[in-house]
C-alpha cells in the first residue's frame, strides 16, 4: 500500500496559477484531471479538480494536486492540496520535493490526505480509536501522526493572529503533549534520532515559552489589581512594563520564524514515523498495542511512585519543579494514549495536582521576571514599590498552595499504588 504525506495550501499567492505554479516549483508536467464532487454526510462535502504532476519515468513517487472547496456546516474554506505518494524507501526524495515546495511564495501545513477524514475532523470529530490488537508500532504513528496535524494548523493560527495569548499557551501544550507520547513510545526506537526528535520538540515549546510566562506574569498582575479593590492601580507601572517586555519578545520571535519552517519540519517527521514501519524496526511492530501500553505504563507508574524518596522536599521549588515536570508527561500520556484505560477520579486527581503545581510555577518564574525587572530599573521608585507588592502577594499565594500540595501528592500517590 503506497504511503502518502499531503501539504495543504493556507496562503496562496497566486490561486488561479496554483496547479501550474506547483508544476514549476518541482519542475514536473500538469496531466488535468476531472472536477469531483464527494459527500460525506450532511453538509460534509468537497467539490475540486484533481490532476497529475508527470516527471521522468524514475520519479520515485507520485503528486497529485487537488484545488477546489470544501463545506463543512454551512461553512466554505479553500482547498489547496498536494499530495506526494510514495513507496517505503523514498522517503528522501519526497522530502527533498517538500523542501522545494515549501521555498516557494505560498504557505502550507502538512493535512489529513483522506478528505473524509479531514472533514470530519473538521466537524469536530476526533479521529478512529487505535484498537489495542494493533501493532506498537502502528498504534504509536496514528496516535503522534493526528497530534502532528494539529500543531501545524495551531502553527498557521498563530501566524494569522499573532497577538493571540491563548494560541501561545495551547500550542506550546500540544507540543509538550507530542513529546511526551514520543517518549512513552521510543522503546526499541534508535536512540539517536529519537533523542533529536525530542530537543526539536522541547526548543519548539521553548520558543514559546518566554510570550508565555509574560503573559502569566500580567495576568497575576491584573489579578492583584482586582485583589487590591479601591487601590486597583496599584500594579499599573509593573503591568505595562510585563505588556512591554511581551510586546518585545513577540516581535523577536515573529521577525525570525515562518509557518514553512515548522511545517518543513514536521513532514520530516511524519516520513521518519513512517521509516519506523519498515526494516529493522519492523519486529517490534509484532507487540500488541494494548500489551505495549500496559507494560509501560506500569513502569512509568513505578517511576512517579519513586519521585517521593527522589525529591523528598515539597517547599524546594527546584524539588516541585521537577515533579511538575514529570507529572504533566504521565497525564500528557494518559490523556492521550485512551489504552491505558485509567480511573477518572485517578485522572481527576492529576489534573488538579498538575494545576497547583502549575500556578506555583508560574508564581515562581513570574517573581524571576519581576526581580529582573526591578535590576534593571533601580532608580524608579513607585516601580520597585509595586514590585516588592507582587513579590509579597505572590508569596503568601505560594505558601497556600504549598500548605496543600504535599497532601494532594499522598493522595495521588496513594490512588497511583491502587491503580
């Protein structure tokens, strides 16, 4: 069975040369196919024009170029596909076609090549369950393969809105959901590449990271302003300096970052998970998925039941910070991987363990801010007023939060051994 990885255009400069521009771009020929039109459902529907790119006879795989529309509830978007189909083993040439396809003039996310799929996913319908009879192998690519999607388009939000602080922060989840699900499958994996795969992840999340906390960092501001009643502009001078230093950070990163970078990348990706199938890899497609699942996670429950004698000191907030850490990789895993099949009061309580460890990091990085701050604006003096304010309610907030969470992580420790 031939494997595909499709491009999707979302900004196209020149749509009514889009077929003809492809065609140039990989230096092939334009074979015109007929219009088309599929329905899949009420108001599930795709109307387009697929033709054929010819080249040599040696050409190692196949494109083919959709453009037309699709309707998913009432509502049209532009379709703008190419698809390359090819055999195990091609992978580089493919990948070489992608990056002369992603140097051109338009942008494009990698896409869900059946548009019965896509347009259901549209519709808000998640992707088919992978059955624990699968194999490991198989299982892990479908369950990276739709994450991989939805980054990218969260990619394309992000350039289209970029003042978007929700954007920020869910992107940089669904990267950190990604990489975690690759650890919890590297097993057997070759470790080189699957260590390269996993500092790509982190730098990308990183990337995000100091938009981020700046945007934390002003939202504990506001709220410190709305806790301060009458005094509510108490916080001014600091909050307009985290929306300055925001403002800055957000420029650095967009002059130097474009949505084909991240999707060049990704597509690499998608053909190394598909590289995995075949080849010396291919014995370890022969565990069952649910058989796969079970044992790890069971090692990776011993390995959370363990962190109390390894980070003993819960007002250590190096201690927290890496329980936090590792708290969000195993619910990252469990929320995604539906086989391992967890309690929901269990879940339930991680959730609510990941939070309050969260809100005391972001106190935690948010002060980091502010005392830098504070350094480099020593002369001013309502400023340092106000910082020292923050610094104060933060602190007494970390030492609620702290007054707890030693008793939420028993408990979570507890529920885990009971499993």
């Amino acid at each position: 069975m031939a494997l595909k990885l499709c491009l999707h255009g979302v900004r196209i400069a020149h749509p009514e040369t889009f077929t003809e521009d492809v065609a140039k771009l990989l230096k092939l020929t334009v074979e015109q196919g007929k219009l088309r039109e599929k329905k899949y459902g009420e108001n599930l529907s795709a109307r387009y024009r697929r033709s054929r790119l010819r080249g040599g006879p040696l050409l190692p795989f196949k494109v083919r170029l959709s453009e037309g529309i699709l309707l998913v509830d009432s509502h049209l978007s532009d379709l703008f596909d190419v698809e390359f189909s090819y055999s195990a083993g091609s992978e580089k040439p493919v990948l070489a076609a992608v990056q002369q396809l992603l140097s051109g003039g338009d942008e494009f996310v990698v896409a869900e090549p059946d548009l019965k799929l896509r347009l259901h996913a549209l519709a808000g319908k998640p992707y088919p369950r992978v059955s624990g009879e699968t194999g490991r192998l198989r299982a892990m690519n479908q369950y990276l393969y739709w994450q991989v999607l939805i980054i990218n388009w969260f990619w394309h939000l992000l350039y289209r809105d970029p003042d978007n602080r929700l954007l920020v922060r869910q992107l940089r989840v669904k990267i950190r959901r990604l990489r975690s699900c690759l650890v919890f499958f590297k097993e057997g994996l070759p470790e080189e590449q699957v260590s390269d795969w996993q500092t790509y992840f982190r730098e990308e999340a990183d990337s995000l990271s100091n938009m981020r906390e700046l945007d934390a960092a002003a939202q504990n501001c506001r709220r410190r302003r709305e806790a301060a009643g009458e005094d509510g502009d108490l916080s001014t001078v600091l909050l307009e300096m985290f929306l300055r230093l925001r403002q800055d950070e957000k420029d650095k990163f967009f002059s130097h970052s474009f949505l084909n970078r991240h999707t060049e990348k990704l597509a690499e990706f998608m053909l190394w998970l598909n590289i995995l199938q075949t080849g010396a890899f291919k014995e370890l497609g022969k565990e069952s998925a649910r058989h796969f699942v079970s044992r790890r996670l069971d090692a990776w429950c011993k390995k959370m039941l363990s962190l109390s004698k390894k980070y003993p000191d819960f007002s250590d907030m190096d201690d927290l910070h890496e329980i936090r850490i590792k708290v969000k990789r195993f619910r990252y895993v469990t929320q995604t991987v539906d086989l391992t099949e967890l309690s929901v009061d269990l879940l339930r309580q991680l959730k609510q363990l990941q939070d309050v460890l969260g809100l005391l990091h972001d106190d935690y990085v948010n002060a980091y801010w502010a005392r830098g701050i504070a350094l480099q604006h020593p002369g001013e003096e309502e400023l340092q007023k106000q910082i020292q304010s923050f610094l104060s309610w933060q602190s007494a907030r970390s030492e609620s939060l702290l007054a707890v969470v030693s008793e939420m992580w028993e408990n979570f420790m507890q529920m885990l051994k009971e499993k």
